[in-house]
C-alpha cells in the first residue's frame, strides 16, 4: 500500500546573511570612494587639459597676430590648426557658424569633427584659430578607459578583502551557533560557553546564552520533576480505585445498572492509569528509553484493534483494519499505544455513522473516520491542550490530540491532519 506523506511547509527568508552584509558594505564603500576618485581625476586631468590647451592656442594667435602682413599668414599655421578672421579672404573667411564666438576658449563641432577654438576681438575684428582635437579625445578615451579598469579592480579587490574579513569577523559566530544548536547543551552538565571567547561582543552573546540556557534547564527540570512526580503519586490511588471497581463487580447484591456505572469507573481508571505511564515517560530524556518495552507496530495496532473494534462497532460503525503492509520497525511501546489509541478514541467520539480505518504502513499508520471533520481554521488549534472541536461530546478534556503531538514530538515523530472524502478527517502519523 503506498501512502504519501505531507512534507512540511518551507519558509523561504530572502534575508542577507552577516558575510553577504558585510561583502556588500565593502563593495558600496569602494564604489563610493573609487567613483569620487576617478571622477575627480577625470575633471582634473580635463580642466588642466582645457588650461593648457587655451594657453597654447592663445599663444599661436597672438603669434599670428604679431607677424608683419596678411600675406605672412598661411592657412594652417600648424598641421591640425585652421585660422580665420573677420573680413578675411578665401580660406580666411570667417564662417557664419563662428562668427558669434565670444572671446575666449571654445570647443567646436564642424563636419563631424570636433575642434578647440580661441576667439579674440582685436580693433573690432574676430579672430579665431582652431585646432583639431582628435589627439585630445584618443588620449581622454585613454584616460576613460585606465579610470574604469582602475575602478573596477578596486571593486574587485574590495569584494575579495570584504569576503576575507567577513569570514575572520564572524567565524566566532558560526562556532557559537553551531555550539548553541548541540542538543546537549541542554544537559545540567554542558559546559558554559562565554570561557571559549574573549570578552568582546560575541562574549557577552555567549554570556547571555549562557543564562537563558540556564533558565531554560531549570525550567525543564521543574517541568520533568512535577510530571514524574504527579504521575508517581497518582498510581497509588489508581490502583486502588482500579482493586475497588474488581471488588464491586464480584459483589452478588449489585444490579445491573450498578454494574455498568462500575465497568465505566473501570475502564476510566484504565485509561488514567495508561495516561500516568505516558507521563512518566514523558518525563524522561528519549535516551532514558532503554529500560522501556520495544513493540513493533502490528503489535500494538492489533492489541487496541481488540479493545476497539467492540465499542466501534456497538456504535453502528464499519471498522476496517489494514495491517498487510505494516514494517518490521520497534518503537516505544507504550507510547505508540497512546498515539495510535488517542487517534481511535477521537475517531470514536466524532464519528456518528459510516466508518473508521486503521491502515499500517512500512514506516507508520493512518487513522481515517467519516466524522463531522475539522475545518481548516481550527486544524492548528486542535493540537493544544484543552482544545475541542466545535461538535465536541463526551466526556473528554481535550487533551487527546495535545498529548498525541507531544509524544510524537519527544520521539522525533510526526503527525499530519488532513480532510477524508468525502468528509471526516485522516490523521498520518509517521515514525521515520
């Protein structure tokens, strides 16, 4: 029989770990430093560029200007210079495109050429002198090009520095959460966990791990000492009530009626006395099992199978037992009674007609009825303490499925609530 088991819900926290922080916070302060940088040696080295070359191509005009005659001008004064004046002639002519330069340095566009211009005003007359800035612009992609390759190993580097602190900065934090995760450290005699750190930050996070692991194994003794000691104490009475109910069924002067009030007060003092044993090993440690009776599943499902199917059947209901398929697996008897027990009498108690199954499986049991069902808004609520469903009867306090989920945790079980079809519900519990 194949049976599939519910996985838990994953929560998916996209939340940044310390070293991915960090790494990040590196990286931004690099990219901030390493941007003013290059953009302040960008505009330095361009501004000093436009001063040098302003100079120089005011100096070539005044060199012009100061020669005899016209015809001592030629039309390139240098390879890469043009000159043009108001008034001028031929290649002279000033262009339209130029003649409202004011004085002073310029950078101009002219046939998909980019030039630096200088305009002077002498007697009225506009001369201007350009210059090709194609040399310019291959030396200033150059510079573009080192500031980015500069700031990108800065990048890198920053990345690579940031990722090598990250790890020597929260290496202690990793040991102490992975020291904090040991289940021992529960244990009276786990040792403290603020000596193996120095007295920084991360000290004092031990140090206050230290006293809340503290509060907390106290806190489980009490509980552990008040569970074992309950339990103790009520066995006595159970017994005794248990001896009283035998002698009272045996006395010829009780009727019938009396000796059904009898048999109720009996089997409750047998399921109490099922409940204080559950208790106590409740109260122990999963590694105080040893001295406890192993049972494999087909055992207990067919000891509760005889208790049950009676009392199921009285009531009108189809019980179908199907244990083919159980595994060869020992578990802790007593304890796997109460799960598989608690999930009978439940079904019982909800289920008013139709049926109720009990199937075994390699590796745990199914409890399936055709009751009232849970709805979905209470599922989660139903697993605590002194929580009954809203067609709650008998004479139960609720505490049947609080007690089951308990168990199952303590064991390292798991116990899954779902919908039957067409109604009822379908507890899963797996031993694995």
């Amino acid at each position: 029989m194949a049976w599939g088991i519910v996985s838990p819900r994953v929560v998916m926290e996209f939340k940044q770990s310390l070293a991915q922080r960090i790494i990040i916070a590196f990286a931004l302060m690099s990219a901030l430093v390493a941007g003013a940088f290059a953009m302040g040696i960008v505009a330095t080295v361009h501004l000093v560029e436009e001063k040098l070359i302003s100079a120089g191509l005011g100096g070539d005009l005044q060199r012009l200007l100061l020669m005899d005659s016209v015809e001592d001008w030629s039309h390139r004064p240098e390879p890469d210079q043009l000159f043009y004046f108001s008034g001028g002639l031929g290649d002279f002519a000033l262009p339209a495109d130029l003649q409202e330069l004011s004085p002073g340095f310029h950078e101009v566009f002219r046939e998909d050429k980019s030039f630096h211009g200088f305009v002077q005003l002498v007697d009225g007359r506009r001369y201007v002198l350009l210059q090709d800035q194609s040399e310019f612009e291959d030396r200033e992609q150059l510079l573009f090009a080192v500031v980015l390759v500069g700031f990108l190993i800065s990048l890198a580097l920053s990345g690579l520095l940031g990722w090598l602190l990250a790890r020597k900065v929260i290496e202690p934090v990793v040991r102490l959460s992975r020291q904090v995760r040991q289940p021992d450290q529960l244990l009276d005699e786990a040792p403290q966990l603020a000596r193996d750190y120095a007295g920084d930050e991360v000290g004092q996070l031990a140090a206050s791990f230290d006293t809340t692991l503290g509060l907390l194994r106290r806190a489980l003794m009490r509980e552990r000492l008040f569970t074992s000691d309950v339990s103790h104490e009520l066995r006595t009475p159970l017994m005794v009530l248990a001896s009283s109910c035998e002698l009272l069924l045996e006395s010829p002067g009780l009727d019938e009626r009396g000796r059904d009030r009898v048999r109720r007060m009996a089997a409750a003092t047998e399921e109490m006395r099922g409940l204080v044993q559950t208790f106590l090993l409740l109260a122990r440690s999963r590694q105080d099992d040893g001295g406890v009776s192993q049972s494999s599943l087909r055992e207990v499902a067919d000891a509760l199978v005889e208790q049950w199917r009676p009392a199921i059947e009285a009531k009108g209901l189809r019980f179908e037992y199907r244990p083919q398929h159980a595994g060869n697996g020992q578990y802790n008897g007593p304890l796997l009674r109460s799960v598989m027990g608690n999930l009978l009498r439940n079904a019982w108690h909800y289920t008013e007609q139709g049926s109720i199954v009990l199937c075994l499986g390699e590796h745990g049991f199914l409890v399936e009825d055709s009751g009232v069902g849970i709805p979905a808004a209470e599922r989660e609520a139903m697993f605590q303490p002194f929580v009954r469903g809203g067609s709650a009867r008998g004479e139960g306090l609720g505490l049947g499925l609080s007690l089951v989920q308990r168990i199952c945790e303590s064991q390292g079980w798991s116990v899954e609530l779902s919908d039957a079809e067409p109604s009822g519900c379908r507890f899963l519990v797996n031993l694995a």
